[in-house]
C-alpha cells in the first residue's frame, strides 16, 4: 500500500503538476489542494485544513508550497522540501530534524544559497540538501526520481545516509562516474604493528563504510573506515577495535 502524501505546490502554479502526478503514478494517495497565490495566510489555512483532515505520511512542498510546509502546524510528519520559498513567504525560520531538501544550484528564482542558510539554521547534516536538477522546476526524471525517493523514504521513517541508496546514487552522475573510475585496492596502516594493508575497494558497498578487520601481519583487529568522495577521492583509515568499545 503506498502512502498518504499532501502535495502543496508553488506560487502561480495549479494541482495536477508533474510532480503530484509523479507521486499519484507510484500508487500513493496525493492530496494536491488549490493554495491562494496573493494572500499566504488562505494558502495555509487550506494546506493547514487538509493535514488535519487527512493525516499524510509525509508533506512534500514546491517551491511557495515549501514555505507553506514550514509554517504548518505538522507534528512528527516528515517534510520534503522543494527549492523552498522561505525568504519570501511565512516566518519559519528552520526545519524539524526529518526534513529533506532538493534543490538546483542553477536555480534561477530561490538561489541555492537560502537552502544552505536553511540547513545550517536548522543543525540538520549536510546531506539532508540533495543537489538535483537544473532549474526551479525539478521536474526532469532524476529530480522526480529523488523526490519520490525522499518521500517513501521519510514517509516510512527512515533515515539517511542518504548518498548510499542507488536512486540518488543515479541523479548524481558526477559521484557515479568518479566512483567507477576509482582504483579497487587502499591501504591503511596496522596501529600495532606499523605494516601498511592492502585492501580491496567496493564503491558498491555506499559512500561511507566501516568494518573490522584482523591484520593479516600481526592479527590484532582494526576498524577500517572508508570514505568515497566526489572526484574519486578515497579516503582510508584505520583504528584499534578496542578504543570504539566494540
């Protein structure tokens, strides 16, 4: 069964977007009212009305409908926000901790720079904004596809690393290629015995990843951490198992 979804779209837009649709094609109930574009406060008390009636799984808000989202009396319902307007309308000034952004860094309309000010107000990590698309809209399927993502994601009550499921994976061309590229051995150095490791790599495994693992040298145990980053960069560290109380 898909979920309960309250769609709130932007300003001098229309329910039935490709967004809604998106969303109403993948077997979720949308909910997607008409928002009054010249006075804010009837656009809230509409999308206010149809949270309270229908109860969603999960708020996702485009754009003006962002700024609605913020400013909704919503409890514990998670919140996907779509280049949010919140400079321009509303007083929320931050986000709940199971919010998500997506938002374009060639956004012509609500620069890129309001969703990282909104992030760091809010003390949410980094990685809770996803840069996609490439314009206000977002509405290429890459965009589509992390939105609908984000949704199931937050609307079930899960929660990142985000990076590491494949639908973001693909909308990030950049991360997939330089990952591909990347060599597929490390090293890192044994803390007890000094002696450089080689190990085997698998971007497949998610940008971030830790194991333990005994030295082949001098068998004490080691957590590995590994770090894939943008440009295919690794990096590789190492620890003793015992000062992470493991």
């Amino acid at each position: 069964m898909g979920l309960k979804i309250l769609f709130l779209h932007g300003w001098q837009s229309v329910p039935g977007g490709v967004k809604p649709k998106h969303l109403a094609a993948r077997g979720h109930q949308v909910w997607n009212p008409a928002l009054d574009d010249e006075q804010f406060e009837l656009a809230l008390a509409v999308a206010q009305a149809n949270l309270d009636r229908h109860r969603p799984d999960v708020i996702v808000g485009s754009s003006r409908g962002g700024a609605v989202a913020m400013n909704l009396e919503s409890g514990g319902t998670p919140l996907v926000l779509l280049c949010p307007a919140w400079k321009r309308w509303g007083a929320a000034k931050r986000v709940k901790p199971n919010a998500v952004i997506l938002h374009s860094r060639a956004d012509e309309v609500i620069p890129f720079s309001d969703s990282l000010e909104l992030l760091a107000a809010s003390g949410l990590p980094e990685d809770a904004l996803l840069e996609v698309g490439s314009d206000h809209r977002l509405a290429d399927e890459s965009s589509l596809s992390v939105m609908h993502w984000a949704a199931e994601l937050l609307g079930a009550g899960q929660w990142p690393p985000w990076l590491d499921e494949p639908p973001v994976r693909e909308a990030f061309p950049a991360f997939s290629a330089a990952w591909e590229e990347t060599a597929i051995e490390g090293a890192y150095v044994c803390d007890a015995c000094g002696e450089e490791i080689v190990i085997p790599l698998d971007p497949s495994e998610g940008s971030i990843q830790e194991y333990i693992e005994d030295c082949p040298v001098c068998c004490r145990a080691n957590l590995i951490s590994i770090q894939f980053e943008e440009g295919g960069q690794v990096i590789v560290s190492a620890q003793p198992e015992q000062e992470n109380g493991l």
